[in-house]
C-alpha cells in the first residue's frame, strides 16, 4: 500500500512538474497517451456536492466517481478547506493525478452581492460592470472556486420570462459590449489566482422562449438569430471566455446539447471558439422529453454535436463505452472532448498547482471587505431608474415625518435571484438603513402595510423557502394608513420578492400584486405624497402607478449593499443615473414588447393615441411602452445641442477610409451635478431585407457638473453599418441611413439625420 501510494504522489508530483516545463499542445498529448478510456470520459462528467458548504461523503456516489477517476469537476461546492481535501483525492488517490475544476453560479457577485444583472446593465457603466465580475472572482475564488457559470448573455425581449432578470435586457449592442466587460472582469488572464473561468450561457437563444415560459421552445429564423440574438455571445467568444453552456432549448428543432450546427459549424468553426462546452443542468436527459431519444442515443448525439462535458446526468459514463462498442462514436470524439477539458484545466494552472484555489487565509482579507461593499453600494445606486419624480419631490430632505410602508421594507432579502453565497444577517434591512440615514433628523414610522400578495402558495412558490412574514392583509394596512396619516411622505417599499425572478420565476401577468396595488390605492387617497420603490427582477406594469403616485424608481434587487444604496439616492447623496435597458410595458398583453423591432407595412407613428382601424395597433392601447428603452430621469436636466455631422455621405469601401463623424454638446442645465447616458441609434432605411426602425449603435456615460457642457462624438464607421443579409453574409449595403442622437430611444427625445452611404 505505502508503495502504492508514493508511486500516485510521484506519478502527481512529476505531471505538475512537466506542466511547468511544457506548452500546452505537447503536454496535453503526453497525459492523453497515458489515459484509459474511462479515465478519458471521466473528464467529461461534472456532478454537484451534496450540498454547497460541506464536502463529500465517504461512500457517496460523488465519491466512488471521483476515486475511480471517473470525475472532471464538481459544481456547489465551496469553502477553500472542502475544496482542498477533495482535491487531494483527485490528485494523490487516482491512478493519473488530474485536478479537478470546480464551478459555481457566481452570477452577481458571492458573499458582497452585487445587483441583479440586469440592474447592472442599466448603469451603463462598463467599467464598474468588468468591476464588479473582478471582484465576484476574488471573492469567489478566496473560497476555492475557479469556475463561474456566467455571463447570461441571453437577449430578452418578454418580460414575462423570469430569467429575464440574469441578462442585459434587449439590446445586442450593449448586450455585448456587457458581456465582454464580464469575461474581462471573472477571468483576466486567468495567470492569478483570483481569476477564473467564466462560461457563457446559455447557447442558444434561451431567452426567446415561447410565452415567456421557462424552459419553452424557441423556433425563428436564422437572420434574425444572427442579427439579433447571437451578438452578444460572440462578443463573449471574442473576449476569451474559456466555457460555453448549452440551453434547454431546441434551436432549428434540434436540442441545444445535441445541435452539430449551432455548437461546432457556428461556434467552433466560424466564431473561432477554442474552449469547452458544457450542458445546463441534465440537459442531456431531458432530450428523452424532447422526443430525440434514450440516453444513450442522446448521449452520442450530445458528444458528436460538440458537448464536452455533461453537467449531472452520468449520460457519458454511464453510456459512451457501449456506444463506441457498438460503432456509434469513436476513439477521436471521446479524445476531442477530454483534449477541451484537459487544456481548461491547463490554463488555470491546476496542473502546475492543483491547490492554486485553495489558500484559505484569504477568505479573511478578500470576502465582504469595506472596499467591496463600497463598490457593490456604488453600483446599486447607479442602477436605479428614476421613472417619474413629479414636482421634483425627490430628492427628500431629512426632516419632518416620513413613512416607510411595505413588505420589501423590513427584510434583508434584497439581494435578487442567483445570489450565491449570501449570509443575509450581514445585509441591512431598508428600515435600518433608512433609520441610520437619518440619524435622528427625521422621524421615521415603519408599517409592512400588506402580505406580498394575498395567495400565500404563491408567495412560497416565488420565494424559494425565504417568504417575507405573512400578516393579516386587513390590520395591517390598518396600520399602515394610520401611520401614513400622520407623516409628511409616504415611501412605499412595494414589488416582487427577489426569487419570484429568476429561473422557472415565469410570470403570465406582471401587475403590481393585488394586496399590495390595494394598499398603495388607500395610501394615495390620503393625498399625502408617495414615492414607490418598485422592486422587481423584470420589467413590469406601472400603468396605474405612473398616473397616480408623485415618484416612482425602479430599484430592482440591488444587492448585499441595496438598503443603503437607496437611501443615499432618496436623500440626495448621489443623483439617479440609470437607464432602461429593457422597454416597460403598458400592459402585460404587449409583450414581447421591444424598441427595435422590424417595421411593418402598415405601421403607427410612436405616440398615437387614437386607435386607427387597418393599421397595425390595439384597440385599447396605444403601441407605445409605458417607459422606453435607454429611459430615465436625473435630480438635475440636460439639454442637447444640435447634432452635426461631418459629411451626408461616406464610402462603403475601403472601409478603413469611411466614416462619419456625428457631433452634440449636452449640458447640465440643473441644479446637481449627474451622469448622462448620450445614446446614438442607427436606421438602415432601405435594404435587401427589412431592417429595424432603429438600432442603438453607440453610446457614452458622461459627468458633468451644473451648468457644464460636454461635446459628445460618435464615430460612425462603415463596420458600424453591416448586417447578415439573406444569404447570412455579413454586408454594407450602400444606401440611406438616419442617425439618432438623444436621452432614450423615444422618437420624441431624438434628433434625427440623414447621410448616405455609396459604392
């Protein structure tokens, strides 16, 4: 035994050294030859712990994989010591040594939470986003992991679906500039040991699933998939994202997992990809529902189509030995799959220091430090959306009597979906941190006021086993009305729980909740001014609220750090600065509701009230959304110029001399000092197919103090202008063009011209 035993540590001890000494490719050829074929398709099996904190049992399935080397990473597990002790298994108890990967959905952020993505996304701010995935890591990282599921790169357009919350929002453009800002952010150059593995999800087209409905079919054309879906995960590609995650979905019919096209002529071949793929979570099973075959059939599919590694199913260790007997797959698929695996591990280095993730002196120093809320804190408040602030009641001043009514103001549940690692008795509450805020110079009367909404199987299900306290609907707003009569503003704490958005969160109607709308009706009535913090993980209706309350902003679930970020927004701290990225509806009917939509042949001018019979409109709603894309206000103004170009024309060829130069100066014409997001949008007018009304191609976050003026610049280029055309070519087509320079995508609020573009 002890004979043994030294041969695995010296077997260990020299792979890790050779790993120091040789490239990649040679290193790579010399462990595959030394492989069996179990301990090949071991490599790409990746199973959970039994639980998130804790390690592995002694006869656990987990562990009879792992000590037969039938094992290539673990997902859900955490700790630097857990992490460590089960690689020491990996790497001193198996016959070839191989570390394991360990991954974990770190998607906004780990013990520090930052907001929801899509909150994030509506900062606008890039550098704070790459910021925030740098941080996520270190943290992420201190506690022994190296792999994270994410970004989402998903474009959403119906906000009915609840992973809607995970994304950007709609925009390609800045879909993409975002997700590459995360793989910069979680993986660096991955030399470090807190970079790690970013993996972009979920490939493809997850978030145009039917209805809204999680987990639905997604069917539509190519051009369209091209154009409007699959930009923001190509620019992940480009940025050097070393994973990829297949969906749920069919694409073409053909699940995901199993789709050749979309995960080797497509991602590999013409996007360049040079990493793994890896399923979503018992993906390959679920193609039996599907209709495309047993698990074994599935499992030859999945591996042929480009799917490396098989998140939680056992599909390949269970199936992939009889396939290859049987002549299904070869010796080459199972080596291309292990070779995608082996060289991830490569380059984060396990093979030099299997434990390079498992120093557990860092927890003290890099999770949940002051410089990280801070960060958190300061991102939370810039992605908060003023959508109405009528006789500028906001911001507060810090006197008289104010009253804090709702079921989201007394809970530490502020976090939003997908929070990983939360410890919620860290993270304030909004009334202890509107208490802190105002220190005594303002009194401060608390009331819960109403349930989140009256079905309480409802509220469990969208809660995730951490429901706000049920009340009695009817004292409690009692309460709520009493203490309202007695204050100077009513702030109202109202919206979704943070988990009743998020994966299998679908919502078919997406209402402010029947109990707490009722009592948001009652508190209006008493003709006291209401400020509603809308919390939410989506886009939802505020019809009724937008005609009928003095202020509302859209808070979303900002994080660890939310409670306090909100005061400092109410009290004036920091001026709002965020901006939709994703249109809100007027009704839950319009949706899938979007600004960049294709024209049609009998179309309706944006704001047009009147319903106009033969022509493409509702009968009781206008077209428009309630707020648009790129929408929110600011404490202070800003006024545009007008826009200049430099020339009405430009060359499609050669396209390093073309270009435009597009010129506007903004000033602040307020009494704060704010950020401004400028916004250029682009109109192919005519082309070889119907292009959208308008596309956002450019945008800049500016300071600027009260009374200062920037001039803003826009390059347009002739690359700026291309698109997949009919035969899937990306082309300049020569032609007109109109560009748009303003605050939003509203046709009101943009300045409009034309140039041309020739052969």
């Amino acid at each position: 035994m002890k004979k043994s035993l030294l041969a695995l540590l010296l077997m260990a001890f020299c792979l890790n050294v050779s790993a120091q000494i040789k490239p990649m490719n040679e290193y790579i050829d010399s462990l595959m030859a030394k492989m069996t074929f179990q301990e090949k398709i071991g490599q790409l099996n990746l199973l959970p712990a039994n639980d998130a904190t804790t390690g592995i049992s002694a006869n656990s399935p987990l562990m009879e994989n792992l000590k037969k080397g039938q094992l290539g990473a673990i997902l859900n597990m955490r700790g630097a010591d857990q992490i460590r002790q089960t690689q020491e298994i990996a790497v001193n108890q198996t016959r070839m040594g191989i570390p394991l990967i360990f991954g974990l959905d770190v998607i906004h952020g780990y013990e520090t939470i930052f907001p929801v993505p899509l909150a994030m996304a509506c900062s606008w701010d890039l550098a704070s986003i790459e910021r925030g995935a740098r941080i996520a890591a270190t943290e992420a990282s201190a506690d022994g992991i190296n792999w994270t599921y994410s970004p989402m790169v998903d474009i959403a357009l119906d906000a009915r679906w609840g992973r809607i919350v995970e994304g950007a929002g709609e925009d390609p453009f800045l879909g993409s500039k975002i997700a590459a800002a995360y793989v910069r952010g979680y993986q660096g150059n991955l030399a470090k040991n807190n970079e790690i593995l970013a993996c972009i999800k979920h490939f493809g087209l997850y978030g145009a699933a039917e209805a809204g409905r999680d987990y639905n079919t997604v069917d539509m054309s190519r051009i369209r998939m091209y154009n409007q879906y699959l930009p923001p995960y190509k620019a992940a590609v480009e940025a050097g994202a070393g994973s990829v995650m297949s969906s749920f979905n069919v694409v073409d019919g053909v699940p995901a997992t199993a789709n050749h096209w979309l995960l080797s002529d497509l991602l590999r071949q013409q996007w360049g990809f040079n990493g793994f793929v890896v399923t979503d979570y018992g993906s390959i099973y679920e193609m039996n529902e599907h209709g495309i075959g047993d698990l074994q059939t599935s499992a030859v599919q999945a591996l042929k189509a480009g799917t490396d590694m098989d998140m939680c199913t056992e599909a390949y260790t269970g199936t992939l030995e009889k396939s290859l007997k049987e002549g299904h797959i070869t010796m080459a698929d199972i080596d291309k799959a292990c070779r995608r695996v082996l060289e991830a591990k490569y380059k984060l280095g396990l093979f030099t220091d299997p434990y390079k993730y498992c120093d557990n002196s860092r927890r003290a120093n890099e999770i949940y430090t002051s410089a990280n809320k801070q960060a958190a804190r300061d991102m939370a408040a810039e992605s908060f959306v003023l959508l109405k602030n009528q006789d500028n009641i906001l911001p507060l001043k810090k006197n008289g009597t104010i009253a804090l009514i709702g079921p989201l103001a007394d809970t530490h549940y502020l976090t939003g979906s997908w929070a990983c690692a939360p410890v919620f008795e860290k993270y304030s509450t909004l009334k202890e941190a509107m208490s802190r805020a105002l220190d005594g110079k303002a009194k401060l009367l608390y009331a819960q006021g109403c349930n989140v909404v009256s079905d309480a199987k409802l509220q469990e299900a969208g809660s995730l086993g951490r429901p706000i306290d049920r009340v009695d609907d009817k004292q409690a707003g009692k309460e709520a009305l009493k203490i309202a009569r007695k204050a100077d503003v009513i702030i109202c704490a109202m919206g979704e729980e943070g988990e009743m958005s998020g994966e299998s969160s679908s919502r078919a109607d997406l209402e402010l909740f029947d109990v707490q709308k009722a009592l948001l009706a009652e508190l209006v009535k008493t003709g006291k001014p209401v400020i509603l913090l809308n919390f939410s993980g989506r886009p939802t209706v505020l019809n009724w609220e937008s005609k009928n309350v003095q202020a509302i902003m859209n808070v979303w679930f900002g994080g660890s750090e939310a409670a306090d970020a909100i005061c400092d927004v109410i009290f004036g701290d920091k001026v709002p600065c965020g901006k939709l990225t994703v249109s809100m509806p007027q009704t839950t009917g319009q949706e899938p509701l979007y600004y960049n939509h294709l024209p049609t042949g009998r179309p309706v001018s944006e704001g047009i009230d009147v319903y106009k019979k033969f022509k493409s409109n509702y009968l009781d709603v206008r077209n428009d959304p309630l707020y648009p894309f790129g929408f929110g206000l600011s404490y202070t103004t800003f006024s545009y110029g007008n826009m200049t170009l430099s020339s009405n024309s430009m060359n499609a060829v050669p396209a390093s001399e073309g270009g435009i130069t597009a010129k506007v100066t903004v000033t602040n014409t307020g009494n704060y000092d704010g950020y401004e997001v400028v916004q250029m949008y682009i109109h192919d007018i005519y082309a070889s197919i119907s292009r959208p009304v308008k596309e956002l191609k450019g945008f800049q976050r500016i300071f600027l103090k009260k009374g200062e003026s920037k001039e803003v610049t826009f390059q347009i280029t002739p690359d700026l202008l291309k698109f997949y055309n009919q035969s899937l070519d990306y082309v300049l087509e020569p032609g007109d063009f109109e560009v748009m320079i303003g605050p939003d995508s509203s046709d009101q609020h943009l300045q409009k011209a034309k140039f041309s573009v020739n052969n």
